[in-house]
C-alpha cells in the first residue's frame, strides 16, 4: 500500500478510502475501513518531502457531480511557524507543547503621569445594556492613565466596537465578583497577553474572593497575565463565613498618586435575625461582598495673581513659577516672605465621583449605614457643613429593582446636588442595540432571508411598552437621569464640568438600515424576491412537482440522484434548528462573536456545543430578554470541545443565571460535557459561586465508553469484572504507536467509577426526554483533548406508521482534518465544521491546528454528508470569508445569529450566491477594521 501524505493526497493513493466503495453516502450498511489516517502518519519520515501529485486521475462522485479531493502540494512554512509534522497536523500543539520555553514576561505599563490632567471624564461602558446579560462598565479617563470598573462579558467586543484602546487600560477594578461583573476578564486578560512580543498584563483589584477567581483561571490563562492581583478585604476561606468587618467598616485606601485617589468601601448583607439559627441562610460569605468606590481627584490649584505679586515687590521671574509650585519666597523689594496663598486664589476642590454596587435589598440595610460616607452628605436643606464635600457625580451600578427602593432614593437625596447616573439594567435601553455594526449585519441578512436569519430580539419589542416600563421617568430631578451607552461626566477642564451626551450614538432602527441598503445595492429588491422563490416556485424532484409551504421542504436538483434523505421526510418546524450564536475564532470582532451553536429542540429543549463568552448575550439578542431565559431554563446539557477560552468562558454566566431562574423551582442539575482541564476550573469556579451543574469528561461519552457502560448495565455484577467491561475503550487516534499515543492519556472507561455511571445514566435520560438517541464524544486534532461531537435524534413514525430514521449532526470542534472525523461525520445530515482559514493559508492552518475551507468541504464529502455548515472564521475575515464557489454545492457560510431549520436543509446552499451579493465589496480582509492582535495559542 502507498504511503499516506496528507489528507489531501489520500484520494490518489490505492486504495481509495474516500471513494464510494467505503463512503458511499447515507447508506449505513456498507462496512467502513477503520483505518486511522493519524497511524499512517507513524510511518512517515522525519524529514520534510515533497510527494509528487499522482498520475491516475482522481476519482469522483459521480451521483452528486462534485469536485474530487484535489492533490495540493505542500508549501514551504514560514520561518516563524510553529514545529509542524509532514502529517499535515502540528505535533507539539496537539500535545500542548507549542508555547515558548520561555514564558512571556508580562510587563506592567509604565507611564509618566500628567497631574494638571486637562482631560478627564467617567464615561459609561454600555455592555449588556440592551441584553441585560452582564453589568456595564465604566470608563475613567485621565491623559495618561485608564481605569476601568467591571469587566463583564462582551467588553472586549465593545472596545473593538467602539475603538477604545484596551493596551491602554492600566487598571480594572470589580464592585463584585462574580460572572456578571467579570466574565469578560478570562478574554480581555489573554488578549493583552498577546499584544506585541512580549505582551502586557494590568492591574486587577475587587474583593477578597478575586482571589478564587484567579486561582479558577489559572487553568487556561498563564500566571503571568495575573501576578498584579490585589484583592482588598478579609482573607480567609471563601466557603466560611465573615466573622468580623468591623476593621474594614472604613474606606480602603488602594491608589494614591497625584492624578487620584482611589478609596473602596465594602458592602455586606444584613443577615435576618428572625432567622439567625438557620446558619446555611444567614453565614456571610466572601462572596457576597459588593464595593463603593470612591475617585477623588486632587484640587485644582487657583490662579496666580501677578499684581498680588507685585504688590508684594517681586519681579517677575522663576519665583512666580515657585509660588505657583507651593513655594514661599523672600520678596525682592521689600523684607518679607511672600507665601503661595498669598497670590494665588483659593484652590477648587477636586471632584468627587462614586460608583455604588448594591446588588440587593440586603445590601441596602448596609449602605444607609455606612459612616464613612457622611462626609459626603448634605444637611436637610441640601447645604453642606463645614467638614463636607460635595460629590459630583454618583454612578449606581445597582439593579433597578434596589434602585427604585424609597429607602435608596432617599438616600441618593442626600449628595444634595450631585449627578446621578443609574446605570443598573434600564428597560428604556433594550431597544438600542449596543453593538451597532453586527446589528445593522443583522437587519440586512434578516431583509434578504428572514427564513435563515430571524429579526433580531431587540428589534421585535414593543417599544412604547419599555419606555413606559422605564425605572425613572420625567418627573424624576434632572439630577437623576438613566445611563446612555458612551454617556460621558465631564470632570477636567473644570469649566466643562458636568454631562456630556456628544459621544452618545443615535437609534438606527431597521428602516434606515434598509434605505441604505437599497442606495448601496440597488438589486437587493430583486435579489429578496429570488430568495423567496426558493420556497415559493414549484420545483421537480424525482420526476415529481413539490411546492414549498411551512411543513415540507424541497429538493434541489443537484440531488435528484440521491434523493431527499429519509431523515428529513415529512419533518416538521418543530423538530430541530440550529442557531449559530457565534462563528468567529480567537477573540470577538464587531461582526462575529466566538463559538457557540445553540441546538433549538422546542418544546423538548435545548443544548449549546461551546458556549465562549457573550454566548448569553448572544442568546437575548436573538430572542430577546424573555425568549433566552426561557431557552436559559430549558438547556438540557451543554457539551465544551476544549479548554481554549474563546469555546468556555461564556459557561459560567448561563449556569449562574440557569441557577437564578430555577431557584425555588425543583430542577436536576445541568449536565456539562467537557475536557478534563475543564472540570478544574469550574470546581475552582464553584468557590466563588454556586453554578448548580454536574460535570461529566468527554472520555466517558466517546462510543466505547458508551458501549462499556450499557455492558456493565447488562451484564451480571456478581460473575462479570465491571471494569474488564471498559477495558478495551480506544480509539484509532491514540493507539500505541500513533504520533498521538502519548498527547493525553488515551479515554479511560466511565465503569468502576460510580459518578460517571451516574451521571452516563443521567445524560441518558435527559437525552432520552429530548427525543435524543445519543450523544457522541470522539477524538480530534487540535491540542491535548480536543473533541467533536455527534448528535443523533430518535427514530420517529410518520402518519402512516413508517419508521423515519432520526437525523444526525455532528461538530468538529476545532481540529484539523482527521480519520476519527470523517468516520464520525459518516452519513450524517449536518456537518458543523471550523474553517479557521482560507486556502491559500494551508501552512497557518496547519501549524495551528485548525482546517481551512477547502478541507473542510473534502471532509464532508469524503463522508457523504448532506449539508456542511462552516464556521470558526479567523477574524481576519470580518465579515464574510475567502471560499471559491466550485466548491460550496452542498456548504453554506455561517453567520452570527442564523437560525437554520431542519425542514430548510434542502434550500440552504442555494442561498449563498445571494450572500455574495450582500457582501460584494467586502469580501476577505476589512482593512478598515482596527482589529485587535491575535491573542496568546491559549485563546485559540
């Protein structure tokens, strides 16, 4: 037998494992070679070569008339490329060993601060401000410096949005910490990592339990990207109780340097004495610590008053410039020592500003209680005392549903004149969508194909309704005004003091965005009509008419041969969509969030394969507030491919807000299938906050631990070994003498241990209640246990009592092309797969271990699939990716926010040439965007 080179090459060679002899598609009887492309690659020399294409002409699909598995020959890698095996995949990444010998070493920025600062404002960060996902930011900005208060998820994205620099951010500070406040940390952390050659890390500061935060994401981000974590508060085990905060009852000075001075003042709740026996309600937690932060600007020096001077017998000369630095000095004319206040006018104190996090009614009892803040307060006629200061501005970071408390709004009364910005979740701000340029991206795709691409959430509201529903309204004090994204409060120049609405963006609703388009392309009209017609004309399949309605779905003609699948017969739009929630790669752009596919079951539920971060604001923007947390409440399992962050860092806020929804309602605990690397962080996690889950490995649902398990289930315990049950549970992919034998350990049987065989069984079940046969976990080539997953539906009878074979949908994850993949995906109806590349970027997409377009494509017509949706696009491809048409007969492009229907399949490739129009000017590389740099490989 030749020599296997490449996945590429496989075709050419004899025999032709690709071919219809062994893959002929959707006909499940045939026998399938297991032959592990990977094993081949054992084989090969160490050295590069260059194989020559083969003579014999390749063979084809004759039934579907695609193109062949074309031979491509491999290039030179560049010289910064990371080691790479002649096997087409990179070694040291998949075992996780691609990082430099030497670590990063992160360097804290250093700047020399401007004290006269002629600019400065706090500005409003308006994350989660239309989804109500994540608490807002805040910006405070000085010439030289940037501090940033909560980092929830979606910032990242935001700043990309909104060009704000995140390489100059010098501090981030959290009023809570929790995945509301810091979900967006994990990301916006990696990301400085990997900003120039030596990356920069920031200052981090919260509350005592920043601590176990850290300590959960030291397993996917380097210690180097965290070692400025100070966290302020009493120190001691986050799982016992707060036994005294009377020793930080007052303000914790962290910053003080000429620009400012930067105070915290801790909140707790007030424990209820009708039930202080009840120790499991009452014991105060680290974790239920909020912060008031207080910014204090130092005073504005008077102006100095040259004729004062010169009464005073000076000349003019250096000693103005010394009187003016806080110098006495000896007249010149006459024998006395002139002293600064004696021509200069009185200084103007510095402004004041206070960020105030009550999270609940609990909290309040402590906030009306804090002496701290008196010198702060007015008297009852609004005036201040002698020991006073007025305050500025105060922006409430607190829930509405604390804010509109009478208690608190009295208490606000008490800063006398101050500006007050509630910045808490506002009804008014739902229909403003923040992130403006994926929005406008939506209501285009939702004008050409509303069938693929649903109205946006927030677009569907009542808007009248929201603003009537508005916590605050026009009889409110104007010094009581609900927050804008990009709001800004003016506080240096000093004449400036005060609001500022210059930055704030207008409503762009969807009949604007529509006019553009039509000024744009003129077409589009024509062009949606075509698009409806794909439902609407009649069209032949097999010789028959078949018109489209809401039930049935019609067949191309580049399938007549093969025929509609059975799967797919007399389905309905109820049985199954998926709803790619995010389709980028590495770190969020404006256009695309990172992975995340929601598989909408209806009235059965739902699953997420990935969940990175925003995947729940993702989830609001596609069905609006109410919508997602019903989706949130009706999750039946979430299934993670691997440990880099831009696949899990979103899964702490939909468990935590899964475990609010359903508090007070019985409920199992969600199932998370996930790596192993991944269990480390959310039990670190889990110190931090409950996320009511059960953890169940990867390895114990590939098909060979399935098969161990119903053994062991069948078996007789009293004469039959459990453990010899799942003994032989491998896979071709790491078996002894395979380039990836020792990767990671090889998947170990789920039997022998009890909570895995509880939690198998209960995976079962939830399937089970689905309308689900299984769930499949199997190996792929990425880094140390990566995954892809398959998804196979129960059998269902029609009307007429036939037995209709469930559909079956499987995701790669991110992986290069592999034997393990191909053999999963055979006959399946949906393949999901990651097309990080195009294809004249094979050397990149080898050496990081991810597919390009074209490979993806070979893969699913090597394993007879009916549809191929790609996704994962490096972000270098903001808005729609490289692809040739030749290639793209059964494959469709994946956008944020598409929602594809089951009984839609038929018509899903023929909509992409009405993309391309869409997008004719933008294809490849948006240079325009300012895009951040690649973040560090642990990102991607």
């Amino acid at each position: 037998m030749s020599q296997i080179t490449t996945l590429r090459l496989l075709i050419n060679h004899s025999p032709p494992i690709f071919s219809p002899l062994f893959f002929k598609p959707r006909n499940l009887h045939l026998p399938i070679r297991r032959f592990s492309l990977l094993t081949a690659f054992s084989s090969l020399p160490k050295k590069k070569t260059n194989f020559q294409s083969s003579p014999e002409k390749p063979l084809k699909y004759k039934s579907r008339n695609k193109s062949s598995l074309p031979e491509q020959k491999k290039g030179e890698e560049g010289a910064k490329m990371a080691e790479t095996e002649s096997s087409g995949f990179n070694k040291r990444r998949a075992m996780g060993k691609d990082k430099d010998d030497k670590p990063k070493n992160l360097q804290l920025k250093v700047r020399k601060l401007n004290p006269v600062n002629t600019i400065c404002y706090v500005q409003i960060l308006g994350t989660g401000m239309d989804t109500q996902d994540t608490s807002p930011s805040v910006l405070l900005f000085f010439d030289k410096q940037r501090f940033i208060f909560n980092a929830g998820e979606g910032l990242q994205r935001y700043c990309t949005e909104h060009r704000i620099k995140l390489s100059k951010i010098d501090h981030i500070f959290l009023s809570r910490v929790c995945s509301e406040t810091a979900g967006g940390l994990p990301g916006l952390l990696l990301t400085l990592a990997g900003i120039g050659e030596e990356g920069i890390c920031v200052n981090m500061w919260g509350p005592s339990n920043l601590r176990q935060l850290v300590a959960a994401m030291k397993a996917f981000i380097p210690n180097a990207a965290m070692v400025h974590t100070r966290s302020f508060g009493p120190l001691q085990d986050p799982d016992k109780a707060v036994s005294d905060l009377s020793k930080f009852s007052g303000p914790i000075l962290l910053i003080n340097d000429e620009v400012v001075k930067l105070s915290a003042i801790l909140l707790q709740p007030n424990e209820d004495k009708e039930s202080i026996n009840n120790e499991s309600e009452t014991t105060i937690k680290p974790r239920d610590l909020s912060v008031v932060y207080i910014c204090d600007l130092p005073e504005i020096q008077g102006k100095f008053d040259p004729e004062k001077a010169k009464a005073l017998g000076l000349r003019a000369g250096p000693k103005y410039r010394e009187l003016q630095q806080g110098k006495s000095v000896k007249s010149d004319h006459r024998d006395i020592m002139v002293h600064p206040s004696d021509v200069m006018e009185p200084p103007i104190p510095g402004p004041i500003v206070l960020l105030v996090d009550c999270p609940t009614a609990s909290h309040l009892q402590n906030l009306l209680s804090v002496d701290s803040l008196n010198k702060f307060y007015t008297d009852f006629s609004g005036n201040l005392s002698e020991n006073t200061r007025a305050v500025a501005c105060v922006i409430h970071l607190s829930p509405s549903s604390v804010a509109s408390n009478p208690a608190y709004q009295n208490w606000m009364k008490r800063f006398g004149d101050a500006q007050h910005i509630m910045a808490g979740h506002e009804r008014k701000n739902v229909e403003i969508p923040v992130l403006k340029s994926s929005a406008k991206i939506a209501a285009r795709l939702n004008y050409l194909c509303p069938r693929f691409f649903p109205a946006p959430g927030f677009w569907s509201l009542d808007t009248d309704n929201i603003l009537s529903n508005s916590t605050f309204s026009t009889k409110d004090p104007q010094t009581t005004i609900a927050a804008e994204n990009l709001l800004k409060f003016t506080l240096r120049p000093y004449a400036n003091l005060g609001l500022d609405r210059s930055s704030v963006p207008t409503y762009t609703g969807p009949a604007q965005v529509l006019d553009d388009l039509r000024a744009e392309i003129p077409e589009i009209d024509n062009t949606v009509q075509q698009v409806r017609q794909l439902w609407d004309s009649p069209v032949e399949v097999n010789g028959e008419i078949s018109l489209e309605n809401n039930n049935s779905v019609v067949e191309e003609p580049w399938f007549d041969e093969l025929g509609l699948p059975s799967c797919l017969q007399d389905i309905t739009r109820e049985d199954m969509e998926i709803v790619l929630l995010g389709t980028g790669s590495s770190q969020p752009s404006k256009y695309r969030n990172v992975s995340s596919i929601f598989i909408n079951l209806f009235s059965k539920g739902s699953l997420l394969f990935d969940c990175g971060e925003g995947t729940l604001g993702q989830l609001k923007r596609r069905f609006g507030i109410e919508g997602a947390d019903n989706a949130v409440r009706n999750l039946r399992c979430i299934w993670i491919s691997h440990i880099h962050a831009d696949h899990h860092t979103g899964l702490a806020r939909i468990l935590a807000l899964r475990r609010d929804l359903l508090k007070g309602v019985p409920h199992e605990p969600l199932l998370v299938v996930g790596p192993g690397q991944l269990m480390r962080f959310l039990n670190a996690y889990q110190k931090l906050e409950e996320l009511d889950m059960q953890f169940l490995d990867c390895r114990h649902t590939t098909q060979a631990s399935w098969d161990a398990f119903a053994s062991s289930l069948n078996s007789d315990l009293g004469s039959s070994s459990p453990t010899n049950s799942g003994s032989n549970v491998d896979s071709t992919l790491f078996i002894k003498g395979s380039p990836m034998q020792s990767y990671w350990k090889r998947p170990s049987s789920p039997v022998g241990n009890a909570d895995s065989m509880e939690r198998l069984s209960h995976l079962r079940k939830v399937l089970q209640d689905a309308g689900l046969e299984t769930l499949i976990s199997f190996p792929v080539v990425h880094c140390p246990q990566a995954f892809g997953t398959v998804l196979k539906a129960g059998d269902r009878i029609n009307n007429v009592g036939e037995v209709i074979p469930g559909w079956k949908v499987v995701y790669s994850g991110d992986t290069r092309p592999c034997q393990e993949l191909i053999e999963a995906s055979h006959g399946a109806t949906v393949l999901i797969h990651e097309a990080t590349f195009e294809d004249a970027l094979m050397d990149e997409a080898v050496a990081r271990n991810h597919s390009t377009t074209k490979e993806a494509i070979e893969v699913g017509e090597a394993a007879g699939v009916y549809r191929i949706i790609l996704t994962h696009f490096s972000q270098r491809y903001p808005k729609i990716p490289v692809f040739e048409d030749a290639h793209m007969h059964n494959t469709c492009i994946g956008f944020d926010m598409m929602s594809i229907n089951m009984a839609d399949l038929p018509v899903l490739p023929r909509i992409l040439p009405h993309l391309r129009l869409l997008f004719r000017t933008e294809m490849g590389v948006d240079e325009a965007d300012d895009l951040l740099p690649e973040a560090v490989s642990a990102a991607s």
